[in-house]
C-alpha cells in the first residue's frame, strides 16, 4: 500500500509538471546571437526580449545589434528589426525597422530598436508575439559581407485577462 501511495503521488506531481506552462516561455522571452567574422577581427551580436506586461496591457519587443572591429579598415552595420504581434481578435505586422551605422577600426557600434503597442481594452484572451533580428556587416576595405547566422529569434506567448 506504501509503494501505490508514493507511486500515485509521484505520478500527480509529474503530470501537474506537464499542464503548466513553460514559465519561461509565457509573457516574456529572449534570445542572443553572436558571430566572429572576417578571420575573428570583427564581433556581431544580436539580443532580442519580447514581452507582454499584465499591469499595463503592453506588448513590447526590444532589439539590440552589436559590433566590436578590431580592424583592419573599417565595416558597415546594418541591422532589420521585424515583429508580429496576434491576439484574439486582431494583429499587427508593423513594417520592418532597417538601419545601419558605420564602425571603424578599433571600434564599436550599437544599433537599437523597439516596438511597442497598447493592447488596452482588446478582447480577452490568448496572444503571441514574434520578434526577429538580423544583423549583416560589410568590410569596406573588400566589399565583403557576411551575416550573423542563424538570427536571433524570440517569441511570446500571453493572456489579456
């Protein structure tokens, strides 16, 4: 009878285990990606959050592009912030935002985005974000251009309660 007792018990937590959600999926999400390219003389990086704030009904998605040159010569950043955001009754698929910067030798460049939007007053229920970024450096001296890969990619899944 002890062994079916702790043999039921552990079986309960395991499957309660299975029913909730991922916490760290639910909400809010991240995601980081990073290359060395040109022979390791130029650092690229990506870091995307995306999330949902309950208090303020809020969806945001936040970008941050990176790039450390060692040289020689220079490169060209550019940087493609997309997202898409579902909720029960409606979506939006805002258009891309591109930029682009300059890092000379022996420098740093940073390129951020954001998107926000107010999900007040929207019908209740389940929503989900995606967030995608891309990250392309060219070296100026050859023309060269190599991309991070893969890119860095964050979704969410919410309530509107």
């Amino acid at each position: 009878m002890k062994r079916f007792f702790v043999f039921t018990l552990m079986a309960l937590f395991a499957a309660t285990y299975f029913l909730l959600p991922n916490p760290n999926a639910y909400g809010y999400d991240w995601d980081f990606e990073d290359e060395t390219l040109f022979d390791g003389t130029v650092y690229a990086s990506i870091y995307i959050t995306t999330d949902f704030d309950n208090t303020t009904e809020t969806a945001s998605a936040y970008f941050s592009f990176y790039v450390s040159n060692d040289g020689p010569g220079g490169v060209k950043m550019y940087s493609t912030a997309t997202m898409g955001l579902f909720w029960n009754g409606g979506s939006v698929t805002p258009p891309p935002k591109k930029d682009s910067d300059i890092v000379g030798a022996n420098r740093t460049g940073s390129i951020y985005e954001n998107f926000v939007f107010s999900l007040r007053n929207k019908r209740k229920g389940r929503g989900s974000m995606w967030a995608k970024g891309e990250l392309d450096v060219r070296h100026i001296p050859t023309n060269v251009k190599r991309s991070v890969d893969p890119p860095a990619l964050s979704e969410t899944v919410f309530e509107i309660l």
